[in-house]
C-alpha cells in the first residue's frame, strides 16, 4: 500500500488529499486502479493543471485521513458494471495500515484489479477523546435512511408529529436542543434566538430542533390502512424511527414500519405514570400498577 | 423569476461559453433599454422616475434645506425605501450603505457647488423609492439619482456671498431657479459566468452568476466603492483575478457613454 | 411550530442531564494560544479557538489593535419552505463603543455572506441554516477595511472548529484599501471590497496590488493553517 503512504495524515479544508484514480504494481506483476470515492469529510473538486481539468478528493474538515476498501466492483466481460453494494454486509473496515490483501473482496479483470477506496476525514472527538464511534458532531444532519431518536409533541388521526432528538450513533451540536437534549447554560437572549425574532427569518429558534411526522401509513408494515395513531404513539413517547425522506420545508418524513423501530421509552397515564415495558410488539405495560396500554413498541434486542 | 435546473444549467452554460450568448441577445456591455422622466413632482426640487424593460421601477425625489455647513458636515443624505421590504431588511441597509458611499460628502459630489454663502450651504435629501426590483437595483437607482439630481433646480441666491461679517439669512429670488451643477457618480452591477463578465445582469442571469461586481463610476473614471456582490446563494463561487480588472476595465470604457445618455435626456 | 411549543417551559437554566459514568472527562488542557511573530506588517496575533461552551464552534482573534468574537451556531433547523441547501447568516456587532452604523454593519455582513456561500459546503446541510456571530469587541482601527481581514480569518476558523464543512480555508488581505479574499491558493478571489480611494487598475498597479495581497494572504492562511495542525497536535 505504498500509494496511501504519501497521503497528508493530518488535515485541513481545502487540502488535496489524492487524485480520483491511482495506478499502481503489486508484487505478482498485476496492475491495481484504485477508484478513490468521499467519504466524510471529503469533497470531489476540479483543479486546474495547466490547461487539463483534473479532478482530485480535498479535504473539508480538519482531521486526520482514513481510507478504507469499498466493497467489489464487478466488472463482468467487458460489459462495464458497477455494482456497490451498500446496505448489507459491513466488512471490516481497512485501514491504511492493516493488512489489505483482501483477496476475496478484489475481483480480478484480466490481470488489472480494481480496488474503490473510500476516503474520509475524522475529526477529533471534542467531547470523548477514546470513542469508539468517530463522530463529533461534524455532520449529523438526518439524512435519508438514518435511525433517528425523536419524541412525540403531537398527535392527531392521520400522523404524529415528532421532534428529532439525534441521529443515532452520532454527537449532539453543542448549541442545538436546548430544553429538550443541551447541556448549556444559555444567557436570555442570547446565541441565535437574538436574531430570529427580530430580524433574520432564516435561522431557528433557540431551542428548536429539526422535526419530523410519521403518517398514520407508515407506523406499521401491516394493515396499514387500519392504524389508529392514537393505540400507536402518545405525545412525549421516545420513539426510535427510521428517516423516509427530507420532506418538506418543515417536517423530515419518517416510519416505523420495521421490528426494531417504535416506542423505546414511554410513560403510563399521558406521562403521569412511570416508565412502562414492552410486552409485545403492541402493547406495554406500567410495572407498579399492572396497567397496559397500547403504543407500537420497538423490539429492544 | 423561477428558474428550473434544467433552464439555469442551460442558462448558465450559455453565458459561460466562449463568445457568451445572453439569453435577450445583448452584447457584454450593452444596458436594457429604460425609460426616465424628471421633474413630475410639484413639491420637490428635483425627481425622476426610471422604468426599466422587465418591469423595475424606481422613483427618486430630491430636497434641499439650507443648513450651516460648519455644522453640519454631511450634505448629501440617502434614504431608500423598497415596497415589500422592512426598513431594517438586509437588502435595504445595504443598499442605503452602498449609495451614501457612494454620494459621500467631497468624492461623489462636489460640495463647493452646494455652497451658498461663506456660512451656509443646501443640504441635499435624496428619497428613493423602489417600487418594483427583479435584479439587483444599485444601478437603475444611481441612474436614477443622476437624473434627478442634474434636473434639480434651486432657488437663486440674492444675498451677498460674504456673510461672516454681518451676520444675515440668505435671501432667495422668488421666481428665479439655478440649476445644480453636479456629476454624481454612476454605479455599475455586473455578473461574473465563468470567465465572463456582464454589465446590467437581468434576473435570469443573476440567478447563474457565480459572482457580481459593484464598480463606482465618476467624471471618466472608476472610483471606490468597488465590492464584489453575491448575486444568488447557489451558484455563487470564486473567480479569477483578471476578471476584477476586465469589470473595472468595461466600467472605464463605456461609463462616459451612459453618462452620456442619461445626461441627454 | 405554534406560538405555544416556543414558549414550553425549559426548567431552569443550569438544569443538566444525568451523565452515565463514562467517557466525558473533563477538558484540562489549557486553551491553546499562539502568538505569532511580527513580520512583513501583519499585526502579531493571538488566536484562541473554542472559547465559548454553548456554541458549535468560536473563535477569538486577539492584536494591539483589536479583538474579534466569532460564535457559530448551527446547522439548526429553518421554517419555512424546503432548501436543498444550508442557509448561512451572519450578524455583525459594534463592541461597547459604537463604532459603525447598523447600515454599515449589514453591508459587510452580506459581503461577508457571499464570500462564506463560496468555500463552505452547504449541499451537507440541507434544511439548516447556520448562524456566525461576529462580535468586534475592542477595535482601534477605525476603518472597517483594515479590520474585515481578520473577521473573514475568525470566521473562517470558528467554521473549522465547529466542523463544518469547508471547501477551503479563506482569508482576506488589505493593501491601500483594497481588501481581497482568495481561496485555491490565490487561484480566485471570493470577495473584494474597497471603500476609498480611487480604482488606479492600469495593469501595473492592479497586477503589483494583487501580488501584494496575494501574499500577504498566502501569510496568514498559512498561519492559520500552522495554528489549525499545531492544536491538532495537542
């Protein structure tokens, strides 16, 4: 892996870190392409070279470079198709200095070898200098597809509305969710809620965070047209919940419609009660008074 | 105006090439067509009305008010009023930043033509107006200033010059008018494409400029204010540092011939 | 969304959530400063980043002459209809003397805007809007040209702590009034301003002008960059 060797280890916006392909020999005699691709922190530019136009990976966090292997691509007779399969299967991640010969991942085309490399900058955790996950905040929006902890703030028949909390496996901003998920201590009128009320439209009220709805259709897998909202979420439940799409201008679109997605936390009596349990996948029950009620739980192993 | 990506991809690739093609068919440095009146309000001493080709619409009125100028240092006075806007809106407050720049005391106009007498001088109140914008108005309201501003007409003195000694008011004739002689400065919005630059963008291409340029114009050369102008939040980006000189350069060569017209009325 | 969900009571304001036992150790590295050597007419500077706890990223930019705050907030949620796009804003704020009209203020601040829409890279942060506070707390300039160089560094660098994404790192030179930010190495320019004088653009002058200030701005990136590795270091 000589080619990773000369990659910048640290740094910051606007550095190149490499250009999209690199060629290089192994010891067989074989010609390995790598196809570098962004991956966090990372952005395809085009630089000028003289006259050419190339296009080169840059940096746009500070941080430190990771590179790991993307899995197969698939080249079957000539016939040019890539195929990236995303969703399923986490192969260990390769780092730079790990042992990369990976053979069964790399698919052999006459004798060249493609490799996809995929590379992305980690930033330092402000917060937990040995977390296992890499994830300052750095860019935790909600993004199609991610596992977000929301609560309820309001129910009616055709969907319940949601504040994200967080993105699952991903920081909290410092700044944002107060009164709901902050740590702050925030002076009155202070950070952005100075400006929100009087003169920039834009910007968020302090305090609030991104919201999302679940429709009545997307609660469950099953019978969808036959869900009463009100047997499935309560307002102040913390439900775990999968992102649909962006949605609208205000609300991110997003389901429960899976085993592992649904209540997670709730209250008896509106709230008033104590914490309930799952006891199946519809129903939870409150341990001191032996009341059950209705919710549409989340598995919880 | 609303614009597809499809039709700003096509737009903006259209103005980027090489020979640019606007999409109404100008030529870089050629203005849209606009039409101006002056001196259609009774109670003001000078005003104009300017209507530019897509609709723009833009009215100034000039005061005048005799002020003791060891006293009072600014002359020239801006307000700027833009229908739909608050007055603290950004766009507002930029605006009326840029244009008393631009009109500051001693550099956009030459205050020695103010003066009345050793002791006193018009301070001049420019109220403008905008009734209606679709692109960045800072050019159709400096043009519209110019306008106004040479149709001004201020009553004639009669009194004597020297008033340090004998301590008096100035006397005005009362019928008699002294048109003012000012050249205020003309000011220039540009469109950066690629490595193109445009003068007067319509708002389609505003919408695909990577970048925009103010240029101040005045008496045959470019003076300060100059500042670069983000005229979109999408497709806004860096440009090359000869563009910066080729947009003064086109300011330079073609200011006198607007002034020109204008001053033709 | 409604009036009444703004005003949900948030209990009081040194209320804190239960923290498990874990990781969150508390930070007993000093803040890092640097000072930075007087040369070629840049002022010596002392940079400190994160200074403020409840915002995403801040920093202070400290000389003989003035000391700037810039706070980021952000990318939060925005009402209203859908951008596929972040939305940056950005405030100005006269220190405890009134130094500079509001107009003025805004004027730089949209100026300010424009360069900021070109290097971060707002495709991330679609439905967000990203809030700079930039708080001009001692300044004995009295030209807003001189100062806007070392506004543009501090935003640019609370940017960079916050982690957000930039394309490139920005800074701004001043010569004769001309101030000019660059990005790409002094490739393009992203913002120019100039409030006095007149435009003496033959090529000589534009072309000795330009590298001057390519220069100088060439300094201070790679003192910011020095600055940005070095607290990465630590």
């Amino acid at each position: 892996m000589s080619n990773f060797s000369n990659f910048p280890k640290v740094v910051y916006p606007g550095q190149l870190i490499c250009p999209e392909y690199d060629t290089e020999q192994n010891k067989e005699g074989q010609d390995i392409v790598y196809r570098f691709i962004c991956g966090n922190g990372t952005k395809l530019l085009d630089y000028k070279y003289n006259t050419t136009t190339v296009k080169a990976i840059t940096a746009t966090l500070l941080g430190d470079v990771k590179v790991e292997e993307e899995i197969t691509v698939r080249n079957e007779g000539g016939e040019e198709s890539e195929e990236k399969d995303k969703d399923i299967d986490e192969t260990p991640d390769i780092i730079e200095d790990s042992d990369a010969n990976n053979s069964s991942e790399v698919e052999k085309f006459s004798d060249r070898i493609i490799r996809v490399m995929k590379v992305s900058v980690v930033q330092d955790n402000k917060f937990s200098k040995n977390a296992l996950v890499d994830d300052k905040f750095a860019n935790n929006l909600p993004k199609e597809g991610d596992i977000v902890l929301t609560r309820v703030t309001r129910i009616s028949l055709q969907r319940a509305n949601v504040e994200i909390l967080a993105v699952e496996n991903q920081n909290v901003p410092v700044d944002s969710g107060i009164g709901s998920n902050g740590s702050g201590i925030v002076a009155a009128c202070g950070g952005s809620g100075a400006s929100t009320f009087s003169v920039s439209q834009v910007s968020s009220d302090l305090g609030e965070t991104f919201r999302g709805l679940i429709r009545s259709q997307d609660v469950r897998a099953t019978e969808r047209d036959r869900v009463k909202i009100i047997d499935s979420f309560k307002p102040g439940d913390i439900v775990r919940a999968q992102v649909l799409s962006l949605g609208d201008g205000t609300n991110y679109y997003l389901t429960t419609a899976r085993n592992d997605l649904g209540v997670v936390f709730a209250k008896a009596a509106n709230g008033a009660g104590g914490l309930m349990y799952a006891l199946d996948w519809q129903t939870m029950i409150a341990p001191s008074t032996g009341i059950s009620e209705k919710r549409k739980c989340a598995k919880p192993f | 105006m609303v614009l597809s990506v499809a039709e700003k991809s096509y737009l903006y690739d259209s103005l980027a090439s090489k020979p640019s093609i606007r999409p109404d068919g100008r030529l870089p440095h050629q203005f849209r067509p606009i039409e101006i009146f002056t001196n259609f309000l009774p109670s003001s001493d000078g005003s104009s009305r300017i209507i530019a080709s897509d609709g723009s619409e833009c009215i100034v009125s000039i005061k005048s008010k005799v002020v003791d100028h060891s006293i009072e240092n600014d002359l020239v006075q801006v307000d700027i009023n833009v229908a739909g806007e608050r007055d603290d809106s950004i766009i507002v407050e930029t605006l009326s930043s840029l244009m008393n720049k631009v009109l500051k005391s001693n550099k956009g106009i030459d205050t020695s033509k103010l003066q009345l007498t050793k002791k006193y001088s018009f301070k001049i109140f420019i109220d403008v107006l905008i009734i209606s914008s679709y692109s960045y108005p800072a050019s159709l309201i400096s043009f519209s200033i110019f306008s106004a501003l040479k149709a001004t007409k201020l009553p004639k003195l009669v009194s004597s010059f020297d008033d340090l000694e004998v301590e008096e008011l100035p006397m005005f004739h009362d019928y008699d008018l002294v048109t003012l002689d000012v050249n205020p400065p003309l000011v220039f919005v540009l469109a950066i494409v690629g490595d193109n630059i445009f003068i007067d963008p319509a708002s389609n291409e505003t919408e695909v400029a990577n970048n925009g340029l103010i240029v101040t114009w005045s008496n045959g050369k470019v003076i300060s204010p100059i500042k670069t102008l983000a005229l979109n939040d999408r497709y806004i980006n860096g440009f090359n540092p000869l563009l910066l000189k080729n947009g003064i350069k086109l300011v330079e060569q073609y200011g006198q011939n607007i002034a020109d017209a204008l001053e033709n009325l | 969304m409604n009036v009444q969900d703004r005003r949900r009571l948030l209990g009081p304001g040194n209320a804190k959530p239960i923290a498990f036992a874990s990781s969150l150790e508390p930070e007993t590295e000093p803040l890092k400063a640097e000072e930075v050597a007087k040369k070629d007419g840049i002022p010596s500077l002392s940079i400190k980043s994160d200074i403020i706890e409840n915002c995403n990223g801040s920093t202070l930019i400290e000389s003989d002459e003035f000391s700037i705050v810039t706070s980021v907030y952000g990318p939060k949620s925005i009402r209203g209809s859908f951008t596929s796009q972040g939305t940056i804003s950005i405030q100005l704020k006269n220190g405890i003397v009134e130094k500079y009209q509001t107009n003025e203020l805004k004027e730089v601040a949209s100026w300010l805007v424009g360069i900021f829409n070109s290097v971060v890279n707002l495709e991330k942060y679609p439905k967000s809007g990203i809030d700079i506070f930039v708080n001009l707390v001692i300044d004995k300039t009295n030209d807003i040209s001189k100062l806007i160089p070392f506004i543009v560094m501090s935003t640019c660098l609370a940017l960079v702590d916050s982690g957000i994404e930039m394309i490139d790192l920005t800074t701004a030179a001043e010569i004769d009034g001309n101030v000019i930010s660059f990005t790409k190495g002094g490739e393009e320019i992203v913002g120019f301003w100039k409030d006095n004088g007149d435009a003496v653009f033959n090529d000589e002058d534009f072309t000795s002008i330009l590298g001057r200030c390519k220069e100088q701005y060439i300094n201070y990136k790679s003192l910011m960059v020095n600055y940005l590795l070095q607290g990465k270091k630590k």
